[in-house]
C-alpha cells in the first residue's frame, strides 16, 4: 500500500510547518482517510487501533478550517469556543492539548485544556481570555458550564475521543448534558478503539449521516506486538515479572495491574527490590499522577506500574514492552493495554501472567481475540531452598526483625555486608525443658460431694406451680402500717 506524504495535503503554510518540526513525513491509515473528511465537513465515525495517530486525525483538518477565525485581536469575545474535544482522562485530556498547541504552534489560534483534579481557578482565568479549541474531560467541563465560565453557543466542531471509555466509566449523561448545550447545526467527530452496539446507539443519535472509517478489525491487536501469556502461581507473579525484565534486557516497561491497593503495593515490592519504579493509580492527587507520568515519559523510571487510568491514549514513544500483572477484567482493556507499546508500527512486547484462577477471564480474552490462548509455562532460575522469600519477622518483643537467612542473601546479592542484627533460632538442645508439659493427660477426679459455697447456700422454696429457680420474697420492715392492723412486736 502506498503512503500518502503530508506535504500533499491542502493545509495552511502555518500547519505544514509545525507538522514538519514535529518530523510528520507519511500520513497513517486512519490519518489517510479521514484527514479528507473532515476538511470537507463531514461528520465521521473513525475506529482504529490504539497508537494509530488519530489525534493528528481530527486536530490537523480542525486547525485548518478554523484558520477563518484567526485574529490577532486581544479581546475575549473574538475568541469563541469553536471546538470542542472531549476525552475520558485526565492524562489523554493533557496529551492530546499538547499536541493542539504544537500543530497550532505558527498560527494566532488558542488552545486550552481543563479536567479535574487541579484547582479551577487559573482555568477560569484561561477560558476568559478567550479559546478556539477547547480539550476537557466531561465531569470538569460541566463545573465550567455551571459557572458560566464556559460558552459553547458558537462550538462548530465536536470531538469524541475514546468514546468507548466514557460510556464505559459512566460518562454517558454527562455527554447527554453537555451536547444539549451545543448547537444543532455542527460537526461531530466520533472517534474510538473498539466499536460497540453502544457506540452505534450514541453516533445514531448525535451524528448526521456519518462517514464510516475502520482501518482495522474491530477489537484487533497491532500485529507489530509479540504477545506472551506465561502460566504462574499468584505467590510467584512478581519473581516472574522480574525474572523476564532480567532475561530480555528490558528497559522500560508499563506494568498493568486491576486495583489501586495492587498497584501502589507493587510499585513499593519493586522499588525495593532495586528497579526504579513509580505508580499511576486514581487515588493519586493529579499532581502526582503527572509527576509520575513525566519521570517516565524522560526515563527517570523504568517501570510504570498503573491501572487501566493509563490504558488509553497515552502516547510515549519507544517503550519496549508493556506487561498485564493482572488479566484485566474487561477483555477490551488488554487492547488498550497492549497498545502502549509497538506505537506508530515500531515492535513490541506484551507479557500476560495468568494464573489458575484466570479461566473466566482468560476465556472472555479468546472470544474477544478470536483465538486460543495456551499460557506457556516458566522456568525460573535455581534458588536456594533455605532462603525464606518473607524478609521479616516478628520476634515476640514488639519489635520487627529481618529474617537470618533471607538478609544474609539478600546481602550477599547485592554485595554489601549484613547491616541488620542476626536473630538466630535457639537450637533444639538449648531449649528449657518444663517436665509439666510432657506428662500425659490425666482426666478429672470425680467429684461426688458439692462445693463449700454450694453447701452453704440456703435452700430456695418450691412451691407448687413454680419453678425453683424463683427466688422467694424478701420481707422488709415497714414503716408504717395501715390502719386497724397490730403493731409490730
């Protein structure tokens, strides 16, 4: 198949040369057919793989038609929101307003991104100068529009990207609500990994007579990806892990897990074990989940442990491999998965571990795949058997001591000297021996008379129709008596 050039594209002088900066030569599958589209102001319904450029699908075309729009002017009201771009997460909300703001490098257009997670206020602040293409996350997108800090009566364009993920976290009434303030008469990009009878239903109800582009299977994994599922127990998952970064020479690596505890206490095992390791989970404020994000985007990392908040969109080049600790529970997230690496045709690797408690998912996995899955099994590297892999223990005092023979190796692996205090069992012949614990058992004498304090309790009266165990009444003197009764002796 031949490649179409970028240069033979009808874009502005401005667009071709920030498209030349950022080292664009030949136009993807999905660049190369809806790039046309939406220049001639078509609504489309684009499905492609994941790391397939669809940002430059839609962001390119959008820049070049609102070139009509461009002034130097510095007052807010000629600077309208004219597009909109709706994503799912905060990151893939970031990335994608940074690649706007670099194809829209060379013109006078504005550019902003708001979601949640930061304070609202320089976002406000940035909205009232005045914006052409406004990226937003929906939840914070609708904070702006309740504070009026947000006009979108003059949208032209809308953008849904990773469609399939906002309905899949919730976001379909927060999509009904901001739609119903746009105006009818607009464009509307539906763009998405994965197409669903639910992403049908909702381009039946808010596009005109799309343009359907699929550019691949639905649900296809990029063939540049060499995908590994290794059977393992759940005890031996992370041995496993580190063993195959070891062995292949990995350098960078995304570690996929399906909770938040998961992922922020394997993130602390591997950092402790010596590789550099940083965690991207939803509990983390979004300063540190961009911290994160940034430390491996420049390899200050080698591993990004995270959960499926990192599976969609995220563009960094050139990681090697990408590793699902856990079987996502959602089949079509091993997709998104797995395209965090092999991006933009370069190769890649996936490894799987499963377990034996992985059938269900592993099964939900085939159907979605169309193929059947044999787990490989792994050989690990020869250990000693008197190294216990716990390396703490309690030592009865309230006090936590590292195990002998686990430091001692641990030590030993890394070349240092013991640097803790040895807690050494007490050898079988040093132990006191009390003769009380060795006799056997002996049972009970019968006893046949009653207890002291049983002896002297008074008898309680039994009358007839009671029971025994009502305790009679006491009398009690009185102090006064009624009226024609004797007095008291």
């Amino acid at each position: 198949m031949t490649q179409i050039s970028y240069s033979s594209l009808t874009l502005a002088e401005p667009l071709k040369r920030a498209v030349a900066e950022m080292g664009y030569q030949t136009m993807t599958p999905i660049q190369e057919q809806a790039i046309p589209v939406v220049l001639a102001g078509q609504d489309v319904m684009g499905a492609a793989q994941t790391g397939t450029g669809k940002t430059a699908a839609f962001s390119l075309p959008l820049l070049q038609r609102l070139l009509q729009h461009e002034n130097a002017s510095a007052s807010p009201a000629r600077h309208p929101v004219r597009a909109l771009v709706l994503l799912p997460t905060r990151e893939l909300a970031d990335q994608v307003a940074q690649q706007v703001a670099l194809y829209a490098k060379y013109t006078q257009l504005r550019s902003c991104v708001v979601f949640g997670g930061m304070d609202i206020k320089p976002q406000i602040e940035a909205l009232r100068k005045g914006v052409e293409v406004l990226v937003a996350t929906p939840g914070r997108l609708l904070d702006h529009i309740e504070a009026r800090s947000a006009v979108l009566t003059q949208v032209e364009y809308v953008v849904l990207d990773e469609a399939d993920r906002m309905l899949d976290i919730g976001f379909l009434p927060d999509l009904q609500r901001i739609l119903s303030y746009l105006p009818k008469s607009r464009t509307t990009l539906l763009f998405s990994a994965t197409f669903s009878p639910e992403i049908r239903r909702l381009a039946a109800s808010y596009l005109h007579d799309p343009v359907v582009i699929e550019v691949a299977r639905p649900n296809a994994t990029a063939a540049t990806v060499d995908q590994h599922f290794y059977l393992v127990d759940d005890a031996d998952k992370r041995r496993a892990l580190e063993q195959i970064i070891r062995d292949r020479g990995i350098g960078q690596a995304f570690v996929f897990v399906n909770s938040k505890l998961g992922c922020a206490r394997l993130a602390r095992a591997l950092e402790k074990d010596g590789l550099k390791t940083t965690a991207l989970h939803g509990d983390k404020s979004q300063d540190e989940r961009l911290k994160s994000l940034d430390a491996f985007k420049r390899g200050e990392v080698n591993l990004l442990v995270a959960t499926d908040v990192a599976a969609r969109g995220l563009d960094i080049k050139d990681v090697p491999a990408v590793f699902n600790y856990d079987v996502p529970f959602n089949p079509e997230d091993y997709i998104h998965r797995i395209g965090r690496t092999g991006r933009a045709g370069a190769s890649g690797l996936a490894v799987t571990l499963v377990t034996h408690g992985d059938q269900r998912l592993v099964a939900d996995l085939e159907k979605l795949l169309g193929k059947k899955i044999e787990p490989e099994p792994l050989t690990y590297e020869q250990e000693r058997p008197d190294i216990r892999r716990q390396g703490r223990f309690n030592d009865g005092h309230r006090h936590w001591s590292r195990d002998d023979r686990d430091g001692r190796d641990e030590d030993e692996r890394r070349g240092r000297a013991p640097s803790y205090t040895v807690r050494r069992a007490i050898p079988e012949a040093a132990r006191p021996v009390d003769p009380f614990f060795d006799r056997p058992y002996e049972p009970p004498e019968q006893v046949t008379e009653l207890p002291a304090w049983e002896q002297q309790r008074a008898p309680r009266s039994t009358r007839a129709g009671l029971s025994s165990n009502i305790k009679p009444r006491r009398k009690v003197a009185a102090l006064f008596k009624a009226s024609g009764e004797p007095p008291a002796a």
